[in-house]
C-alpha cells in the first residue's frame, strides 16, 4: 500500500546542534505537510510543500520538497530545549486527496 | 477560538463493552477525519468524512463506526472493544478546498482520547 517511511526514529542532541528529519515516498506526492507534536500533545501543523524542489524557512526550521516530489526534509538549525517533540511529515498521494498519509514520526530530544 | 474538542480526555473500559468518542469543530470544516497513534507506527486513518453523510474507510477501519449526521460533529464509535484497541485516538478537521475537493489546507487535531481497553 502507499506509505510514508520517516528517519530516524528517534534523535538525541546537544542543545545548539543541528537536526534533520527525512521523509520518503513510495508514490508521488501532491503535497507534503509537516505537524509538531509535543509530548503529551496533540500535533500541530507547521508547513505544506506543494511545488517540486520547493524550500520553505520558518526561523531555524527549513522545509524542503524534492524534484520528484516523492521525499521530503525538516531540518532544525541550532535546536533549543524548546523544539523537543516528535516531528511529522504527511503526504497526499497524487490522485487520492482524501488521504493524509503519515509518517511514523521522528522524536527529538535536545539535551541542555 | 477555532478549535476541535475530543471526549473524553481519558478512558479505560472493558472488552465488549460500546463506546463512543465524541468530536466537534467549530471550523465549519468538510472534512473530518479519525486516527489511531501507537508507538512506531505514527497516525494511522481510521475513517474520514468528506461532508454530511459522507463517510470512507481509512486505513485500520476494522472494528470502528463512524456516522456524520452534522457538519460539526463526527463520533467514533467502538461497538465490542477489544484490547488491541487500546491507544491513543486523535480526532482531525480540515477544510477542503472548493472545486477540487481536495484535502489541501492544514489538518487541525483534537487533545486526543486515551483509550485503554482491559
């Protein structure tokens, strides 16, 4: 079936060192988002990526969407104890807008 | 404040024993969907409704109702729980964008219900 494969599982860092999520795809994506979900919380979206070989810059977070749009990245610049959760990519397949699928997360712990 | 609003918070119930979940969003969304969280397997999509008295199979439906009789409102019901039911379930709506139908603007998600089943 389609499916959105995420890595790493799990990322421990110092504070002030970088992160990187991945996402791939099996299929093509029309889109792409991205959810934050703190412990205990619920997720909450942070970005969508729409066109291919997109990049979006939210402060210390950029986003980017491949040529193919079949994989994606978060990368966490100089990470704070504040950006601990775990980390979400979501695709829809191309053809099939009903589906959000997602990711199996990534979970970060920043270490002060 | 625009918001989707899961109960109960918490759960524990017994095998066979039916339940529903309730969800309501003040968003005017189409679009409403249920999921199961579980350690290492993410969201998963139980069922989806794309408006009133439109409902679909998502991916792990078995075992679950939905019906969407409101616009606001989309219960999950659980007819004979069984423990491999005992997770975590997020309540989600988003509009869809009009003309295409499409899922295309931000999922916003309930607090969640924690459901355990002995």
């Amino acid at each position: 079936g389609q499916q959105v494969m995420q890595i790493p599982q799990y990322q421990h860092v110092q504070e002030g060192e970088d992160f990187t999520t991945y996402c791939n795809s099996s299929t093509t994506l029309s889109n792409i988002q991205w959810y934050k979900q703190r412990p205990g919380g619920h997720p909450v979206f942070l970005i969508q990526l729409v066109k291919s070989g997109e990049v979006k810059k939210q402060k210390r977070l950029t986003f980017q969407f491949g040529e193919a749009k079949k994989n994606s990245s978060l990368h966490i610049t100089a990470t704070q104890t504040t950006d601990v959760g775990t980390y979400f990519c979501a695709g829809i397949v191309s053809g099939g807008y009903n589906k959000l699928i997602f990711g199996a997360g990534t979970r970060l712990a920043v270490h002060p | 404040e625009a918001q989707v609003t899961q109960n109960p918070r918490y759960l524990i119930t017994v095998t066979g024993k039916k339940l529903t979940v309730t969800c309501s969003q003040n968003m005017n969304h189409e679009y409403m969907s249920w999921y199961r969280q579980d350690p290492g397997l993410g969201l998963r999509q139980i069922y989806y409704s794309m408006n009133v008295e439109v409902t679909d199979k998502g991916d792990v439906p078995e075992g679950y109702k939905v019906s969407r009789k409101e616009k606001r409102n989309f219960p999950l019901i659980l007819e004979s729980p069984s423990p491999n039911q005992t997770s975590l379930y997020f309540c989600a709506s988003s509009s869809a964008r009009s003309g295409t139908g499409g899922l295309n603007t931000e999922a916003f998600f309930g607090q969640g219900t924690r459901l355990t089943v002995v």
